[in-house]
C-alpha cells in the first residue's frame, strides 16, 4: 500500500495557535503538488475534446464577393500521439459540419514518421472544403530534431519532408512548400501563401522562404500566410510584408496547459512565445494562433482544449 508524507504541526505552533513557517511551506507545497497531480490526471480526458471556436475577421482589401468566406483552420495533428480512431472521427464530423468554403492545415501531421500517418489517412481524406484543403510543414514534419552536431540533417529532413508530402497527396491537400494559390470567385481572387516552417527560435528547423512563397501572389491585394510557428510574424511578417493581412500558424499548442477564462488566458508558453494562443493584430495586420487538433509528449489538455477554428471574412 502506498504511503504519503503529510507534514504534521509540532506541538509548540498549536498550543500557541499557529503554524511555523517551515510547516506552512511544506503544507503548500503538498497542496500544489497533489493540486497539479490532479490536474495532469484530469487533463487526460480532455484531449480529444474538441472546442469549435468561431470568429469574424474584418480584414482589409476583402473583396466584397468573398464577404461571409468561411475558413476552418486546424494544425498541429500529431497523428503519432493519436490512439483513439472513434475520438479522431468525431473531430473531423465537427470540421465537416461546418461546411467551409476552405479548410486551412498549418502543420505537423505527425510527431516524426510519415508511417504515423497510415491508419488516419483513410479518416482524415473524408475533410471536406468546398474549395479543398490547403496545407504546410511543421517542425515535426521534418522528422528529426536538429541537433548542432549533424552534419547531414538536411538531407535526413528533406528525406523525411518527401514521404510527408506524399501523405498529404494522399489526402487530396494541396501542401504549399514555399509557394502560393489563389482562390477565384467571379472577377475577384485572394491568396493563399504557404511558407515551409520558419522559427526565429534556436533549435528548430527553418527552411522557409517568404519572398519565394510571396512572388506569385504579390499583385493579389488580399493575402493569408499559413506560417507554422507565431515566432515568424514579428521576425519577419509584420516588418518586410504588411501587405499580408491575416497569418495562420499553430505549434505552441497552448503548451497543453493553462488557464481560459473570458476575458484572460495565461500559460507558461507566453513566456516563451509572445504570441501563442488566439488572434493578435498589429497595425492593419492580424495572426491567429491554432491550439492544435492533437498533442504531443503530455498525453492531455489541461485548461487549454484541443482546438478547430472557423473563421468567417466579413
């Protein structure tokens, strides 16, 4: 049976009303200990409940026919970390039900392997956007971390960047890698840019291109950029292309933990990422930052639920 220490009070603090300070603390500490035991615990029935979050964007140069345009947008599938097929089903009725004009990936479909992916493939090819479904690579889609040491890693990730982007032909997405569409309704078109992943953080990989990926879009005057790491927009979005209105990324996952209350949201990741959770804007230019549809390493959500966003031009 186990056992657990449970700080006691000596017998000089009680009679005399009172605890120590050495006593407090120890009293505290086993609080806010079994308090996050709890909480982790809790957190693993949370990870396959999706929260639909719906937003209304007024954005600049949207061309009138486009108004009421409805973008869902997901990322971060981490489809290594998936177990439960029923669960995953479910998320993806809930995209459907929406019925988007486009659906939006920005990236990690997996936590290192394209094989990750086989069981899901048949699943999430039932995505429907009238317009299809657009997508980009992640960090996690390069397959292995980059450590200083590797002499040969961009091949090792362009070998594993190749098989991913074979999975997202075998969905039917289109996958941007540096490269941009656009989307045509009468007369009027806007564009769709799509960035391989670009960190301005140490550590993670950053093959993207920006001006390459902007090139063929740049006399469309209403851009989306699909960006897989937020830390991208200030670094370079917000100063070198404020002709870009909306960005879309993922990654932080919201840490997979936190506090939402209307009104307030805090996690440790804001510490790390300035922008990490929800819209952001700027001047005349906006970002929003998935919560990602999966997870990785800590196997819940604890305040902050896995997310799929539908976004309404207006």
């Amino acid at each position: 049976m186990a056992s657990f220490f449970i700080p006691s009070l000596k017998a000089d603090d009680a009679a005399g009303g009172g605890i120590s300070r050495s006593v407090f603390l120890s009293w505290m500490g086993f609080v806010t200990g079994g308090g996050l035991l709890g909480s982790l615990i809790y957190g693993f029935g949370n990870r396959y409940r999706y929260s639909v979050k719906k937003i209304r964007l007024r954005l600049e140069n949207l061309p009138a026919v486009f108004k009421g345009y409805k973008i869902v947008h997901i990322s971060d599938i981490h489809s290594g970390s998936l177990t439960d097929f029923a669960a995953v089903q479910r998320g993806i009725e809930l995209i459907n039900r929406e019925e988007a004009d486009l659906i939006l990936f920005t990236g990690d479909l997996v936590n290192y392997t394209a094989k990750e992916m086989d069981p899901y493939v048949p699943l999430f090819q039932k995505l429907k956007g009238k317009n299809g479904t657009i997508s980009i690579l992640g960090n996690h889609d390069y397959g292995f971390p980059k450590r200083q040491a590797d002499t040969d890693i961009l091949e090792l990730h362009m070998a594993n960047a190749y098989e991913i982007e074979k999975i997202h032909n075998a969905l039917g997405w289109k996958l941007l890698r540096n490269d941009s569409v656009s989307i045509t309704k009468g007369e009027d078109q806007i564009a769709i840019i799509g960035v391989e992943n670009i960190s301005a953080r140490a550590g993670f990989p950053s093959y993207g291109d920006l001006t390459k990926a902007y090139e063929k879009s740049k006399n469309i005057p209403f851009k989306i950029l699909m960006s897989h790491d937020p830390s991208h927009w200030n670094a370079e979005v917000t100063t070198n292309f404020q002709d870009i209105q909306l960005t879309l990324s993922g990654h932080t996952h919201g840490m997979q933990f936190g506090l939402e209350i209307p009104g307030f949201k805090w996690s440790p990741v804001k510490y790390i990422y300035k922008q990490w959770a929800g819209l952001y804007q700027e001047s005349h230019q906006n970002l929003y930052v998935n919560r990602g549809f999966g997870f990785i390493g800590y196997p819940g959500r604890v305040g902050i639920l896995p997310e799929i966003t539908v976004m309404e031009l207006v």
